[in-house]
C-alpha cells in the first residue's frame, strides 16, 4: 500500500517562509502551485515567489518525493528580481530540514520578462526531496 501524498506545495511553503531572509523580501507573498502571483498582486508591493511541480518520482517506498520545481521570482526591477532569486537559492539550494530533507540547484536563474504583464522576473529550477508523511 502506498503511502498518502503529502502536500508538497504547502510544505515547501512553509519551508521558504521560515527563512527570515526570504521573508524580508517577500513577506507572505510565496505562491504554491501556481505560475503568476495572485490577483491584485504588483511588484511595486515588494517581491513575490510562485512554483510550480515539473514532475518527480516516490523514492525508499514513496518514504521521500523527489521533486523538479520551477519558482518565478517577481520583483519592481531585474536588480531586485535577481536578488530575491540570489535569496531563494541561499534558502534552498542544499537545505536540508524535516519536511525538505534536500535540496539542489537544477537550473541556475535566468532573467526574464513575464511576457504577460512585463515584470522583471528570474526564472530557476530546484529538485526536491521532500518527506512524504
């Protein structure tokens, strides 16, 4: 029998947001499960982070979920942009704790423009391991 799925989105969630760095930069403004911030949201507020699954596998019998994650790191400009991305990758680039056991750099930040709204934005990818229970 399968272990149940932990909510990978919340978990990581509470994760990034207990890093005091991260969280001076992006208050509550980290969205799980999602591609853009939500409605109402502008940069000139402060930063803000979204992430999304890729895709991943159960691993030691569905004990551990190994995840590709994208996060989008929204700022007012590409400077403030490319320093909340700089602080995403000091909060989890090789963390470890209870609910993520491991964390690791895939794709390293590329500065874009949400072709949508034009904000500055730098788009990464991390896998991680999360602890699934």
């Amino acid at each position: 029998m399968s272990a149940p799925l932990v909510d990978y989105g919340q978990a990581l969630r509470r994760f990034l947001l207990a890093d005091a760095g991260l969280a001076a930069l992006v208050g509550e403004r980290i969205y799980a499960n999602s591609d853009v911030p939500e409605a109402g949201y502008t940069p000139d507020v402060g930063g803000a982070i979204c992430f999304t699954l890729r895709g991943g596998r159960p691993e030691y019998v569905d004990v551990l979920l190994r995840a590709s994650v994208q996060f989008r790191c929204y700022a007012a400009t590409e400077v403030e942009a490319d320093a909340l991305y700089r602080a995403l990758y000091a909060a989890l680039h090789n963390a470890q704790s209870a609910a993520v056991r491991w964390a690791r750099c895939e794709v390293l930040g590329q500065p874009l423009v949400e072709p949508e709204t034009g904000w500055p934005m730098v788009l990464s990818v991390f896998t991680v391991w999360l602890a699934n229970g």
